[in-house]
C-alpha cells in the first residue's frame, strides 16, 4: 500500500483519507503546508513560502522538514519540491535587522542578496547610507516598512532591533476557584506563553499563537502580561469580547479596577491595562480623511499590545502597527486565515507564529470538546429554483442560501436535541427573522444595543434561555460555555475563519463527555454547496469530517417538523 502521501511536480501534496496513516501525515504536513482542497478521498496540501517561514520561525530546519516529508511520501520527493523546501526556509533570517546608534541596520551573512536587495525599487528609497558591503542604515521608522517590503520580495528579515520596555506594571496571576478547583493554567497554555516571551530577549515578544476556540487564549494573554511586566494595550473583535477581557483581567490576575480601563465607542478612559475595539480604532468621521482614535496605540507607553482574533485585524491599524515596532506585539486566534490574503502583513508587522497546536491534540486530552461535525442538503422549490435559475452569480448565491427549506431542517434539527443550548447562527437577517418567529427565540443582530445583547448572553449561559438565534455579531469572541449545538444557515462566501469560529462558540468542554454538534445547513447542486466544501477546508485541516446528509435522513422517534 505504501506511504499515504503523493508529493507531485508542481509542489501540490496529495493525502490518501482512506490510509491507516493518514491522520499522522496530516499532522506533519501541518507543519509546513496548507490544505486547498478536501474532497471524499485524496485532500491536497501545497508548500507555500509564508507556511515554510512560519516552520523555520517555530526553529524546524529544512533537512528536517525534508526528512519528515520522505517519511511519509509514497514515491521519492521531486527534487523541484526538495529544492524549494531548501531555498524558501534556508532564506530566513539570511537578512536581519539591528539596533544602531542612529537608526537601523539591515545586515546579511550574504553581501551579493544584500547588494540585490538595496538596489531594489521598494527598499532603495529606505536605504540612508552603506556601512560596509554587509550592512546599510535604515530609518527607525521604516522598521515595520521595510519588513513588509523584505517578506514580499521573498526574504523575510529577522528582526533583532529590539523593543522599548513600556510602563512597568507588577501584577500576578492569582489562584482561585473553578467549579470548586484550584484554578492551574494548562501545560499548553504555559508552553504557548513561553513560546511567546522567549526569556524576554530582544527576539521574543512578538509573534502569532494559534490554538482553537475554547482553548483558553484569554489566559495564555494573561500569562503573556505577567511574564512581560509592563502596561498593556488590548484590541479586541467588538465590545462584548472588550469586557470579557476586563472580567478575565480583575478575576484571575491581582490588578485593581482603576488599573483596567475601556476604550469603546461607550468609554475613551485609559489605564495601565486598556481594553479598546478594533471599530473605535478604526472609526473615520464622515467626510473626514483621518483616524481620530488610531493615536491610542502610539500615544501612550505601551509596553505590549495584544491583538485578539488577528485574523480580523482592520487596514488603518496595520498601517499604524508598521509604525509601533518598537513596541511588543502579540496575535492571538484560532486560525491565521484572512480572506483578503494580508496573512504576510501579519507575518511581518505582527510577528511569525510562534505557537501551534491541533484541535484535534487538545480534543483527545480533554481541553475542549469532542465535536460532531454534519452537513445537512436540502433541496430549493419550484418557485426558488426558477429565481435561481435566472439570477445573477452573487443573487444565485443569496436565493440558494435562503431556501425555504433550511427552516424546516433548523426546526428539526432544534427539536432533535431538546433540552440542550442551541445557537442558531446565520448571515441574513430577514432570513434570521423569520427563523426566530418560527423558533419562539430572540434574535441578537448588530442593532440590538449592548444591554440587550449582554442581558440575552447572560440568560443563555444560565440555561433559562435554550436556543438563541445570532447574526455574524456572535462569530467571535462570545463566552458561552454551556453550548452545545451550533446551527449554521447561512455565512459568508467560502469564508474558512468563519467556519472555524462557529463551531468555536461550542468547543468548550462538556461534562460527562457530553458532545458538541456542529450542523451546517447547505442547499445542495447550488453556489452554496459549492461554498460550504470552501469554508469547510481549515477544519477538515484540523481532522474533522462533515458527515453529509439530507434532511428525510435527520431523523428520531417522535420527531416532526411543526
């Protein structure tokens, strides 16, 4: 049978699903490659530059990388692949940036890339003076620039200038009680943190964490604060993950109340701890070509600034963070996926991963919950399928995502798991609506003011409130630990951070076992099917299977559509 990988010519890989050693395969390809597609038998990974950065930034070496991938390839590795393995790893770091008395200095081992490199019509313009034929001076303020400039042209730059040590702040994690234990932080928790600060040296500090949802990243940031010492600049997705911050801060750390302090469109107060939003930093007046608020993060002597769901980072703030190198920064998410393919502005301005671990890791040790993942077809009517028929691409997208009949298998689905928490999550609010009449639940939108939002949340986690119906508002970053079933009817076109983000709001672990469902409705032969193998792509990454159904197969005794 041989080995359950094909590595072929044009650098695609290809992984036998089906193979006894398939799941070991996938995880040594998660080091180096990213999956493209998942189809039911053969799901193709491809080796791109920024993932082979990403492995040397985490310490792998190419012949090691090499000699894992042999390990498990069925023929012999092509040497094109072999070569380009060798090349784009062996380029990082073969330029780096230092501290210098007046400014910066871009250094390589190479003197002939160096020479290339300047001459260069993006870096040529930042280049103040020659120092030797292995170095040039650079303005300070071009750090982040000139980082971003180096990754695309192919040689990302170490960056050992170092950071400024902001504001000291003395404050500790603190011992308390959790459903009647000792709160400890997890293993992987302290490793993710650790991986993160790096003794505190000029190279650590900066840098990407990615682990799943529900895995506890709010405390691996906390960690982060306490290793570092100094005051903080949290940003966050939306205001209801703001205040969980701030919960999370005075509940499990000694800092005080008048040491934590919100930045939002309610609040513009600061502290040594600051919590803001990503739409306060990025609000523009009308009519007005400036970002009033963008000053927070250079304003003030920050000495770390934490970026919560990275992957959603807003362009006027990676604009500012080219500016703030010299300050320390760390990502947090769950998966570094950007649908507007910026993933190597992250790598440059914010830092390269750092740490990594499967979903599927922290499943089988109990960290988060097992989930069941299942896609539900349901067909379009008579009516539909004529609209769909004659429709544009974009409307064809909207009628299929629509179809009447997702309700009657949301219903269903609602009525087969009684007694559980439910989320019903979905991307049209006049879809939304009328699910919400059907269902006899509330409906949290983006123009539900905060109090209702917070008091809805609140009634949920209780259990007083059984299913909850939400808009896009509820992707991310919303503590609700009880969950246990997530309803998908609608999400945005192919998006796999979405995806990834939904089943995140029922990752958190169960008692007794209990398992997380994970449906995802698709109108099948339509651009939404189409859609759905898309976003399902990162997750099928991390080992999960959609098992795939029609609605006349979602059945249980007594069960009927009202």
């Amino acid at each position: 049978m041989g080995h359950p990988v094909i590595v072929q010519m044009d650098g695609s890989i290809l992984l036998d699903v089906h193979h006894p050693d398939a799941e070991a395969a996938r995880s040594v390809l998660g080091m180096f490659a990213e999956l493209e597609k998942s189809p039911e038998h053969f799901h193709t990974y491809r080796v791109t530059a920024l993932s082979l950065w990403n492995a040397a930034s985490a310490g792998h070496i190419s012949t090691d990388i090499l000699a894992a991938l042999c390990s498990i390839s069925r023929y012999d590795v092509p040497p094109v692949v072999a070569r380009f393995i060798a090349d784009t790893m062996d380029r990082y770091g073969i330029l780096e940036l230092k501290k210098g008395e007046d400014g910066l200095i871009l250094s390589s081992r190479d003197e002939w890339v160096l020479t290339e490199i300047v001459r260069h019509k993006t870096i040529a313009p930042l280049v103040r003076r020659m120092l030797s034929d292995f170095e040039v001076e650079v303005p300070l303020l071009s750090r982040g620039t000139i980082k971003v400039a180096l990754t695309k042209l192919g040689y990302p730059v170490r960056d050992l200038a170092g950071y400024a040590p902001g504001e000291p702040l003395v404050f500790s994690l603190c011992d308390h009680l959790v459903n009647g234990d000792l709160f400890r932080l997890r293993d992987y928790q302290i490793q993710a943190a650790e991986a993160f600060h790096e003794g505190g040296g000029i190279s650590g500090g900066s840098g990407v964490l990615t682990l799943p949802c529900g895995a506890g990243k709010t405390i691996i940031g906390l960690k982060a604060m306490e290793l570092l010492q100094t005051s903080t600049l949290i940003l966050t997705a939306n205001i209801t993950a703001a205040r969980q911050w701030m919960r999370e801060c005075l509940e499990k750390t000694s800092l005080t109340p008048d040491q934590v302090a919100e930045y939002s469109g309610d609040h513009k107060d600061t502290a040594p701890v600051t919590v803001a939003t990503y739409q306060i930093l990025s609000y523009r007046p009308r009519g007005k070509d400036e970002f009033p608020h963008l000053s927070l993060l250079s304003s003030h002597n920050w000495g770390l600034i934490i970026y919560d769901e990275v992957h959603l980072l807003p362009a006027p703030v990676f604009r500012v963070t080219a500016e703030i190198q010299a300050r320390r920064r760390l990502g947090l998410t769950a998966t570094l996926i950007r649908e507007d393919g910026r993933e190597d502005e992250v790598f440059s301005l914010i830092g390269p991963k750092k740490f990594d671990v499967p979903w599927k890791e922290l499943e089988a040790q109990g960290w988060i919950a097992t989930a069941v993942c299942t896609e539900v077809r349901v067909g379009l009517n008579d009516a539909e399928r004529q609209h769909y028929a004659v429709s544009e691409q974009r409307e064809k997208a909207r009628v299929a995502a629509e179809a009447a009949e997702k309700a009657d298998a949301a219903l269903k689905i609602v009525n087969m798991h009684h007694g559980e928490s439910i989320l019903v999550i979905g991307q049209y609010i006049d879809q939304l609506e009328h699910l919400a009449d059907r269902l006899g639940a509330p409906l949290i939108t983006g123009s539900l003011k905060q109090k209702e939002r917070d008091r809805l949340y609140a009634d949920f986690r209780s259990g007083s409130l059984p299913v909850l119906v939400v808009s896009k508002v509820a992707n991310f970053s919303i503590d609700l630990p009880d969950a246990s079933v997530a309803i998908q009817v609608s999400g945005a076109f192919g998006s796999r951070q979405e995806e990834a983000q939904r089943l995140g709001r029922i990752m958190r672990p169960k008692e007794d076992g209990v398992l997380a469902h994970f449906y995802t409705i698709v109108t099948k032969e339509t651009k939404d099917q189409e859609f759905a193998l898309s976003r399902q792509r990162f997750l099928t990454e991390q080992g999960y299977q959609y098992e795939i159904v029609d609605l006349e197969e979602l059945t249980e005794a007594g069960v009927n559509v009202p």
